[in-house]
C-alpha cells in the first residue's frame, strides 16, 4: 500500500513537473512572439495577421524567419534548459512544490496578460462579430464591369503600373502634405504634384485609403485592379488551393486582355508568394519575370539573393530592356512592377542609397527609392513611346514597419501614394478628392483613354471625372466598418469550395481515418486491411477503395472494393495473386467517397507480403 502511494506521488511529481515545464516554454513562446508580432507589423490589424499566419513560406524573406527564430524560439529554448537545470537541482528540496507552483501560476499570468493584450490591441471581438456579420454594402455598390459599356479609343495607349511597396503620402513633410519634418520622398513628392494626385489646387500630396481587405500586398493589388477588397470566407492566402482565383469578376487584365494588350508582370521576389501568380495568369495570362525566372535564364546569377530575391536596382534595369522589347511590338502593352526595397523592416539598403538621414535606414531605403522611381520615370519620358504611354504610381499598402510612423500626429489620416503621368484626360474637379484604392481601377483606364459609361468600376469610381467616390458619398468611416462585414456576392463571386482537399489540409481539417494492414495470410495469399474511424469527410462515408501497388511506377496498379462491416469499419483482403505474388512492399492508398460523390484521399501506407 505505502509503495502504492509512493509510486502514485513520484507519478504526479513528474506529470506535475513536465506540465510546468511546459507552460513556462509555452508562456515564453507566446510573450515573444506577441512582442516580435507587433514590433515588425506596427499597425498590424486582424484581418492582416489571419493573413499572415496563412501564408505559405514559400517566397518568403529568410531574414524574417531567421528573426522570429532568434527572437521567439531561442529564449524558449533557453527557458526549457533553465527549467530543467532547476527542476534537477531542486527536485529533493521542500521547495520544489512552491517552485512548481509559481512557475504553473507565473507562466499562467504571463500567457493570459499577453493574449488580452494582443487581444485588445488587435480588436479581435469587433473582428469575430464583423466576420460573422453580413452586409449588403457591397451587393448594393458594386459594379460589375462586365455590364458596362468601355471604349478604347482608335490607338491603345500603353500602360506601365508601378505598385510601390509600402509607400505612404505620410512620408512627405507636413507642408507638403506628409506627417514627417524632413521629406524623405522628395522625387516622388515632385511626381505628385507635378501630374495628377487629385489633390485639386493644393499642392499638399493626396492618396488613397487602404481599406480592409487591402492592406497588404496581394490585397491591394487586388483591390487596385478589381475595385474589390480580398475579404472571403476562407484564408485570404488560401485561393492557391481553389480551381479558380474568383473565377467570376472581370478584372483590369482581363479588359485590357480582351482589348488586345500584352502583359507582364515583373518583380523581384517570388511571384508565387501570396497568390499573385494564380490571380494575374487567371486574370489577364501575364507574362512572369519574377526571382525564379531571373534565376532560371541568368538574369541574376546562380544562387544571388538578397532581401526577398533581387533588389530594385535590378529590376528598373530588366524593366527598361523589357520595356524596350515590348514597345518594338505593334500591340499595346501593360508592363506591371512591383518594387520590393522599402518591404519591412528597415528595407534593404542597396549599394545606390546614401546615407542622408542620419543613420535612419528605413528613411534612407525609402530616399533612395525615391530618386530610382524618378529616374526611371525620367528615361521613360526620353523614349519614343513614351508620348502614347501612361504611367501610373501607386503605393500598394501603408508600410508595415515597427517604428517609421511612430511619431506621427495621431489625427493624421495615412494614404498610400497615387500618381498618374501623362494621362490621356484631365480632372474635371479642382478640388481635393477623398478616395480609398478601389478607386484606382477605374480611374487607371480612364487614363488611358477608355471611356467608361457611368464612370464607376467595382467599388470605385473614376476619379478623373466629378461623380462621387463612395468614399465621399458615405464616409470613410462608414465605409470602412462595412468593407469589414460579409458580403453575399462576394462569396458568390469568389465561387469557393471549402470542401477542396487541398484547402481542408490547409486549415487542417483534411479528411481522416485508421487504415490498419493486417499480418499476411500465406495460406489464402491475402494481405487484409481495415480503415476506420472516418473524420471530417462531408456528407457521411458513402464507399471507401483502395489503390494498390507495387513496382515504383505504378504500372501495376489496381483498384479494391472494401465492404463495410458490422461495425461500420471497412474491409477488404488483396489478393496477392493479382499482383503475381510479388513479395516485398504493397503500397496501399485508401479512397473515401462521400455521400455528394466527392472523393478522398485518406490514407497512404505499405504492407508487406513475405
């Protein structure tokens, strides 16, 4: 009996002391990477860190991963050792109890402070009650393009977009428009103001609101092109695993596809990432120079990488040979750049940034994109088609950087940056516009010349012209909280299937269940196998199959039919006479075939047969 209770004591001893051990570990992940989280996305909102935390690697920058490694998982990691080292030190000491429990309760304090923290911060119960919250918002202002009447005129002008990563208005100085003392965009400042920002007679810099749904890249090109927010009911990042990125909405590269332009999309990372390469070869077949393109035909040498692939120097200089490509071919073309230097943090500083700013590095990256984007714009206006070419620049979201806007006065409202040069028509207003990046894809053909009846695209309106901005017509505020909501027609335009293997081993809800390989029986020269315990497969378990082989290409492969047993598993016994008694490894994979017809895949694994 005494040995009983000593055995059950030493038992909660060790449970007692692997459960603390855990939490501290725990209660240090969480602490950091909350810390890290909001440190490296400074205004980071929900919508965003859903986005975020979705978002396969693939394409990523490898110094953030690196940085979150250090910063999150080494302490964790030197937590656990200082852990244990106490724990061995202590463990025949009367304080051992105390230090277990105030370990439990610190770590228990410590993760509950920090997610109410992150919690409030990220307003995450506005964000679960907007989610589950639906608006008409958008059924009852959008405009489907594919219902308005759009005329090119007789010579199609060429376009070159230029979205600029993380660029703000907020980076001008307060007498131009910014929030900072010192200018650090002055060029672009220039651009502005000097062609048309919408700003009217002000020479204050004007902008576009980043609306939910928009505020990172893939979002606010998709806003920028669709006059649409990426608000779905699935992972924002998840559209990879669909047939189709919103296979139902016409976009600026199917109209311009439709009107006969080539298109190209280039940047400097991995067009992959975020889902960019789905949505512009859906919408519009772009051309992709991207990282692995560059890699791929010595544009870069083997093996170069910085940043996120290569830096901006790189890419305005691939853009000028292929812009000079495209304009010797007698259609019009869309050339698309994507500038990846002033990413955060800090941006990456390149041989042609000097140091203007004090050792301020994010200002000195965005100075030097700056002068880059000037002079790239300043060779364009030397070239002879220039002079039938729009070109428009736009930030593509408001900088995620930890501290860039730290000091800035909190009434100040900040916008992404907007320029068009050379538009093929003027502003019919002189006065300062309020807009968000909807706007955008109107207005963009309008610069070309399009004529556009009703002047409204999607949820934006044509800027150029006098009609409202919804924006203007409902507030921004208002238009904001929304944006937020659901929105009927936006699932209905997004055509998802959440019911896509790929999308439910994405979430982790891909469909389950036990398939047991049972010993060979040499006698009647069955290998037997059982599969049960059926999880998340939609609609109840209709048939299950298997898929067997053995040689390494499959070229024997055959199909067996299972019957379902008393007990509701499943059972079948391969006959290893089809497959003329081959001995060795039988690979099994096993098909669930729901009550809608739908098939999965459940299960992959090998039997031997001796």
């Amino acid at each position: 009996m005494k040995k009983g209770i000593q055995l059950a004591k030493k038992i909660m001893i060790i449970l007692g002391t692997i459960l603390t051990v855990v939490m501290m570990v725990l209660a240090t992940v969480v602490h950091f990477s909350v810390r890290w989280m909001f440190d490296t996305w400074s205004n980071l909102t929900m919508d965003e860190l859903v986005f975020h935390l979705t978002a396969p690697l693939e394409g990523t920058n490898e110094a953030m991963i690196r940085e979150y490694l250090n910063m999150c998982i080494v302490p964790a990691v030197l937590m656990l050792i200082l852990a244990v080292i106490l724990f061995v030190t202590w463990h025949k000491k009367k304080i051992y109890f105390a230090f277990m429990g105030v370990g439990m309760a610190a770590s228990l304090v410590v993760s509950v402070k920090v997610v109410r923290g992150a919690w409030d911060k990220l307003d995450v119960g506005d964000y679960v009650e907007s989610q589950g919250e639906y608006s008409t918002f958008i059924d009852d202002n959008y405009v489907n393009p594919m219902d308005v009447t759009l005329s090119f005129p007789e010579k199609k002008r060429n376009l070159i977009y230029i979205f600029l990563e993380s660029m703000e208005t907020t980076f001008a100085d307060e007498e131009n428009g910014g929030a900072f003392e010192e200018n650090v965009i002055q060029e672009l400042t220039a651009l502005a103001q000097e062609n048309e920002d919408f700003s009217g007679e002000s020479e204050k810099i004007n902008g576009g609101y980043a609306m939910p749904g928009t505020g990172w890249t893939m979002g606010a090109m998709f806003a920028q092109t669709s006059g649409l927010p990426l608000n779905i009911s699935i992972d924002e990042n998840s559209m990879d695993t669909q047939d189709s990125f919103f296979p139902n909405i016409a976009t600026m590269g199917d109209i311009l596809e439709d009107a006969g332009y080539s298109q190209t999309l280039m940047i400097g990372s991995n067009a992959v990432f975020g889902g960019r390469k789905l949505y512009f070869s859906e919408h519009g077949d772009y051309e992709f120079i991207d990282y692995n393109y560059a890699q791929e035909t010595e544009m870069i040498p083997e093996g170069y990488r910085v940043w996120w692939g290569y830096e901006d120097q790189k890419l305005f200089e691939f853009a000028k040979d292929k812009v000079l490509e495209l304009a010797a071919n007698e259609e019009a073309f869309n050339l698309t750049l994507l500038t990846v230097d002033t990413h955060f943090e800090d941006g990456y500083l390149c041989p042609l940034c000097p140091d203007l700013f004090r050792n301020d590095q994010y200002s000195n990256v965005m100075a030097c994109a700056s002068r880059q984007v000037y002079e790239f714009i300043e060779w364009i206006q030397r070239q002879d088609f220039y002079e039938n070419t729009t070109i428009v620049l736009g930030g593509d979201h408001p900088t995620m950087d930890s501290d860039f806007c730290d000091n800035i006065d909190k009434s100040y409202r900040r916008r992404v940056y907007t320029s068009y040069i050379n538009s093929a028509v003027s502003a019919e207003t002189n006065y300062e516009r309020s807009y968000t990046t909807f706007d955008i894809f109107p207005t963009t053909l309008a610069a070309l010349g399009v004529g556009i009846e009703g002047e409204r695209l999607g949820l934006g309106t044509n800027l150029f012209s006098s009609k409202q901005t919804l924006t203007e017509r409902f507030g921004l505020e208002n238009e904001k909280r929304e944006i937020k909501k659901k929105s009927a027609l936006m699932e209905e335009m997004a055509s998802l299937d959440e019911n896509k293997q790929e999308l439910l081993i994405r979430e982790g809800k891909e469909p389950q269940a036990d398939v047991t390989i049972e010993a060979y029986d040499g006698v009647n020269g069955i290998l037997p196998v059982r599969v049960s315990d059926f999880e998340n497969i939609s609609n109840g378990v209709a048939d299950v199959m298997l898929g067997v082989w053995v040689e390494e290409d499959q070229s024997d492969f055959q199909w067996v039919q299972m019957d379902i047993q008393e007990d509701s598993t499943y059972f079948a016994g391969i006959a290893i006479a089809n497959f003329e008694y081959k001995v060795g490894e039988y690979h099994i994979r096993a098909y669930v075939v729901d009550g809608a017809g739908e098939q999965y895949q459940v299960e992959e694994t090998v039997g031997i047969v001796n």
